[in-house]
C-alpha cells in the first residue's frame, strides 16, 4: 500500500452497503451536539475524509453548512448525489495532510475512519486543527463493532498467518491514544461527552459477509496480494461449509459508536 492517502474509489459503489451508519443513532448523536452548542444550525462544518458523505448529510437537514473533503472524486459524486432537493452541501476533492481553506475557518470539524487510512495521520491532525476556530470542535466519531464477525475474523486470522498482520496504512484503532496524545500537546482540551445509547444491531449471513471479502470491500485487506488472497478465501469457504446452517448463518452484530471532542484553543 503506497503512502499517503487510500482512495476509496474501487469501493465507491459498494461503500454504504458495507459500512452504512443508522440515521437514527446519527439524529441521536447531533441532538446531544446540538444540545452542547458543539454542532449547531448556521454552524460551518468540515467533514474531512468525507467519503459519500454518511456522517454529514444528517447535519445538512438541519441547516448546518457543510463543506466535505475526500481525495476520491467517485466518492465525492455518491455524496453530492445524495443532498436532499432544495439543500446545499459543497463536497469538493481535497487531501487532508494539506487543506487549501484558510485559518480558523470551521466552527467544527467532523472526522470518522479516516486517520487509519493516511499514512501522515500527524500531519492530517495538525491541519484539522488549523482550519478549527478557536473555541471550536473537532468531532472524532469511531464506530466500534461495527464487523465483528466471526466470517471475518477467520478471513483475518489467515492474513494473519501468511504475514499480512496490519494492512492499515495509518494510525491503527488500537493505538488511538496517539492521537488524542498529539491533539492535547497542540493544545486541544477533551471535552466529555455522554455515548450511552448510541448502538444499533446489524445481522449478517456468514454469505453476506464472504462476499463483501469477496469483493476486496476492506482496505486493510488490499495489501493481501491476489494469490494469497484467493488461497484464503478457499480456506474461508471451506470453514463456513463446515458449520451446521453454512452461509445460511446469521450473525447479529452489536455496534455502537463512541465519541471523541477536542476543543481547540
């Protein structure tokens, strides 16, 4: 995987079918920002890293100017696509490590799985703080098991056993704490925030789940090179045969999101 940012283009199309948010656990989330006057109505906000903009486009009904940067021009387009008849979002090409807008442009900043995929992750975070007003926010939503599964634990486990242990290009989720490190050495102040009830559940059949991994959907697998990706996908295959209902199984997920604020000085 080369340094720098990972374009999402070759997932464009299947992006949302494989990591789509509850619009409800999202109204749920803005309600407690709103409340907080982190995010408000008026408010000009960054979705950086945006992707076909699933975080941001609840916030446009609310009459939030939203502005999203992503480097992949077909994820742009599934976002722009998607604004509601009558509202306006600009969703424009831009990367993260170098942002074009001025400083203390943004009242907040919102960001989601998106410093595991640049490989500069520190430089990223320097420049979200930059363009954040003082007194601002930057928003750090996680979303946490959201594929726990065991299909594509096994399909992990045999990366694993061929060498291919950490396909991220960033900042692993495992090491967050690097990232809250480096925002509080900027001078940045966590602000505490309630999560309770930010959950949903997601079933998935063991077939859903190998075809997505089928389908190259996930980037920390892209580093996989094609023959050892097909090798484990025959010894996938091979273990959802052996359970009692197959690719039948259904699996019910427990995801929930948890939030991180920084108010930037």
């Amino acid at each position: 995987m080369s340094i720098g940012v990972v374009d999402f283009s070759r997932v464009a199309d299947l992006y949302d079918e494989t990591r789509q948010l509850p619009s409800e656990v999202l109204h749920r989330l803005y309600d407690r920002l709103e409340a907080a006057g982190i995010v408000s109505p008026n408010h000009e906000v960054l979705d950086a890293g945006c992707g076909t903009g699933q975080l941001s486009l609840p916030l446009i009904e609310r009459g939030v100017r939203i502005t999203g940067v992503d480097v992949s021009e077909a994820m742009l387009e599934n976002a722009r696509s998607k604004i509601p008849a009558g509202l306006h979002a600009s969703y424009v090409a831009a990367d993260v490590r170098e942002l074009f807008f001025d400083d203390r442009r943004f009242d907040a900043v919102l960001v989601s799985k998106l410093f595991e995929h640049v490989a500069e992750w520190r430089q990223a975070a320097s420049e979200l703080a930059r363009v954040t007003r003082g007194g601002g926010h930057i928003v750090h939503v996680i979303d946490r098991g959201l594929f726990v599964n065991q299909v594509r634990a096994r399909f992990s486990l045999e990366c694993d056993r061929r060498g291919f242990c950490n396909g991220f290009a960033g900042l692993p989720r495992s090491r967050q704490a690097e990232l809250r490190e480096l925002l509080i050495e900027c001078g940045a102040q966590q602000v505490p925030f309630d999560c309770a009830n930010l959950t949903w559940e997601k079933p998935i059949s063991f077939g859903t789940a190998f075809s997505q991994l089928q389908r190259r959907a996930f980037a920390e697998f892209w580093n996989v090179p094609e023959s050892d990706h097909h090798e484990i996908q025959e010894s996938v295959s091979a273990w959802i045969g052996a359970q009692p209902c197959k690719e039948a199984t259904v699996e019910v997920m427990k995801p929930w999101l948890a939030i991180e604020i920084y108010r930037i000085p």
